[in-house]
C-alpha cells in the first residue's frame, strides 16, 4: 500500500522515471505528509528529465539560475506563464498563423517537446498552408509513430493555444478527468451523456470531457453531441472576431465569413442546438434514464429558456445532474447565479427537489480538473501540488491564502514537456491540512485542497479565457 511507502521506496517509486507509472487513483488514500513527499520528489525528477531534454524549459530555467539538480526553494523559479507558454509561437514566428510558416513552427514546437522530432522529416511538410487544421493534420500523420495528438484552446482572441500530447499524457487526461468525475459527481455507465459540443474539434476541454465519460463504460450509443458542426481552430478564431488574416483572405473573413458565421450561430445553429437537446431531455425523461448534460453556461442557459418559454418542467432519476465549465464570455448579459436558478427551474429530479448544477474548473494547458462540490467549492485532484503567488511571484504558504494560481503537475505533460504552469486566474485557495496535522477541510468532508466558490478570477478573460465559452 502506498500509504506504508518507507523513504527509500518513496525515492524508488519516483526515481528513474517512475513518475511516469504511479496511478493517480494511489493518491486518495495517501496520507497527506507522504503524498506531499511523493509529488516533491516527483516534480524534483520531472525537472531534471526534461531539463536534459526539454530545449525551451532548460533555456527558461537557466535563465532565472536553475540547473538540473533543484531544491524544493528552487520550485518557483519553475513555472513558466499558461498564458505564453504555449502562444510562443506567436512571437517567434511574428504572426498567429502558423500555416503561414510550416518550418519556424515545426523548429518551435521541436525545442517545446522533450522527445527529438527527427528534423528530416520536416521536409514532407508543405510551405504553406490554407489552414491551421491543415498543418496540425499532417503533423500529426507524419509523426504518427510518436502518436501524438495536438490539442487547442483559442479562447476569446482567437489565437489558438498549442498543446502536444503523447499516448502517455492522453491517458493520464483520462484518468485524472474519470477519477474526479467518479468522485465528485457519482457518473456511472447508467448515464445517458448529453454534450452540448461539437464531436469533432480539438478543444481540450471537450476531448477531456467527452473521454472520460467513455472511460466510465457509457457505449458509444449512449453519449450525444448536439453541435453538428466541427469546431475547427480556424472556425473557431473568425468566430471570434479579433484575429484575422492579412489581405485579401483577412478582408473576406472580418467582412464577409464573420458576421455570416455570427448570423448563422445566432440564429440557425443555437436554435437547432436548443431544439435538438430539448428533445433529446424530454425522450430521457419519457425512459427514466439518468442524465449527465454538459455545456457552456451559455448554451445550459438556452435550453433552460426554452423549456421555460414552453413551460416544461423536466423530472430525472437521482443521480442526474448538470454539469459546466469554461466560463462565460465577459459580455454575456446574465450573471451565473441567475443561470443556475433558471436551470434549476426546469431541471428538476422526480421527487421535486432541483438537479445539481455543477461546474468545472480547468485550463487546457492543465490535464486536470477542479470539480464543484455541492458546498460549491472546487476540489483540486490530491495529485496536484497548488499554490498562490503574491505579487512578487512568491509562494504564500498560510493554509488559506488568496493570490494568482500555481500548480505543479508532474504527471499530466507525461513525457513531452514538465506541467509547471503559473496562470493567470486569481483565487482564494485552501490546502485543508498543513504539515503540522491541522486540517481545514471542506464543509463536504473532503480534506484535500480546494478553491472557494466564487474566488475565482480570470484575469485575463478577454485574451486568454478557456474554450467553453466559445463553443
């Protein structure tokens, strides 16, 4: 039992590269002063592989006086921004579009990954590209030994987060999401999935949620998209409206491909998407099967509008809940708390009280998820190492601290890059026990750490907020 570990097998089970095999599910049941003394050696061990391997990492590092071999003082000098991180790109090709510059980019992602992309091939790839799909597309085939997947996140600019994941960080995506979705939310494979998403994008947190659930055993008959279109990165950015092409191809999509995409969003797709999961809800109900529905606040919102304006209240089987993530966009005109009422308005379970509305907390550059509880605060997976930063990028070490968000996870990059990330989101953080023995824990009864309902801030919304609100 893990919990038993001796320091030496401590030392074993993350040296050589054995970070890479722990089962994220061991964590629960670690004491807290060993589970601490597992991911401290183990971000320890992370650091020094992908410093040797990792050109972009070693450079940011070396930069601010860290080498290969680091003391637990050396940790904040580790995190690197979420919010450039994985947009270098940008500045070192001087443009946004990288299928403009198929060979920069290819340099630029090789110094990223810490696995040696043989450069030969780079060759197989076109000059140019009409679209970042297109060369995502074939980076992904003519790499299709490493089996990597490339995921995005544009959030409200457009400019489209770049994130590799190899076969190992998939699978460690889909532990972390299916281990927290079991404990926080109760899915089990009797659910019937509803996803207002499009089936086929590369947004991380759609790919997130959508694995997961099939991790859990729903078949495939059993889990629904209710977005018939894809979600492309370029679908995606001229949606957004603030990043375009240059010349005539930037003329055509600000003048003529953005506001028709805008026009049939708003008044062709959404209210088909409405109508289609309406209908879906009410054949649920007919069968008395449990409902798991996932959306953006703003697509929940719609439906919820709709079986109000058709008086339909609908009545579900305990165990079924909605769930969120990904924000709302800054200009929507109706707060959270006003949709959450309107949701529980109409979605109901069959004894009369309101289903639970959950939302999720997470970041595409994170392969976890921060779960809500029904106290509405929002746990962070015990594997997970969190801190907040004061204003001089210092860690506050009170068990109940507000600052900018850190974490260290040195099991979700796998083995392409070390997830040491600063964000941008400001939060009220409480770690729930301290090495001392004192615990804080959650009125829920869970002990690990958490954020406080309502403490998040994403300070950088308008340039850097998570996918969801742009599906």
């Amino acid at each position: 039992m893990i919990g038993q570990l001796s320091s030496q097998v401590v030392d074993s089970y993350v040296g050589n590269r054995g970070w890479t095999e722990i089962p994220l599910r061991d964590f629960w049941s670690i004491p807290p002063e060993q589970r601490t003394c597992i991911i401290l050696k183990a971000i320890s061990a992370v650091h020094s592989w992908h410093y040797e391997h990792n050109p972009a990492y070693r450079y940011t590092v070396t930069a601010r006086g860290v080498g290969e071999a680091v003391e637990d003082s050396d940790f904040p000098r580790l995190l690197r921004p979420t919010a450039q991180t994985f947009k270098s790109y940008i500045d070192i090709l001087s443009t946004p579009f990288p299928n403009d510059k198929p060979q920069a980019f290819l340099n630029w992602m090789a110094d990223q990954l810490s696995i040696e992309l043989p450069r030969e091939r780079f060759a197989h790839f076109r000059k140019r590209y009409s679209s970042l799909e297109g060369l995502l597309v074939d980076f992904e085939r003519i790499f299709s030994d490493f089996r990597l997947h490339v995921l995005t996140s544009s959030g409200t600019s457009g400019r489209a987060t770049i994130m590799v994941r190899d076969q190992l960080g998939i699978d460690k995506m889909v532990e972390s999401f299916y281990l927290s979705f079991q404990r926080f939310i109760g899915m089990e494979a009797d659910h019937r999935a509803v996803f207002i998403m499009p089936r086929k994008t590369r947004i991380a947190m759609v790919r997130m949620a959508s694995t997961s659930v099939r991790q859990v055993g729903i078949p495939e008959d059993r889990i629904h998209f209710m977005i018939p279109f894809p979600a492309l990165p370029d679908h995606v950015r001229i949606r957004a409206g603030r990043t375009y092409r240059s010349g005539w191809s930037g003329f055509l999509e600000r003048r003529a491909y953005h506001p028709v995409m805008v026009w049939m969003n708003e008044r062709l797709v959404n209210p088909r998407v409405v109508q289609k999961t309406v209908s879906m809800l009410k054949k649920i109900e007919t069968s008395h099967e449990k409902l798991l529905l996932f959306g953006s606040w703003v697509h929940l919102h719609a439906v919820a509008l709709e079986l109000k304006r058709i008086k339909w209240e609908l009545r579900l089987p305990r165990g079924s809940l909605v769930g969120t993530g990904g924000g709302v966009k800054e200009f929507y005109p109706v707060p959270t708390n006003q949709i959450r009422q309107d949701l529980t308005d109409v979605f109901l379970l069959e004894d009369g009280e309101p289903i639970p509305v959950r939302d999720v907390y997470g970041m595409a550059e994170g392969n976890w998820a921060a779960m809500q509880c029904s106290h509405g605060n929002y746990h962070l997976p015990p594997w997970i190492y969190a801190v907040t930063l004061d204003n001089d990028d210092h860690f506050q070490m009170n068990p109940d601290s507000t600052g900018m968000l850190a974490f260290f996870d040195p099991f979700g990059g796998g083995t392409l890059f070390p997830s040491f990330f600063k964000t941008s989101d400001q939060v009220r953080l409480v770690q729930g026990y301290s090495a001392s023995g004192s615990s804080w824990p959650c009125p829920c009864g869970e002990e690990n750490a958490y954020l406080g309902k309502e403490s998040i801030q994403r300070m950088d919304l308008m340039d850097e907020a998570g996918c969801g609100a742009q599906l």
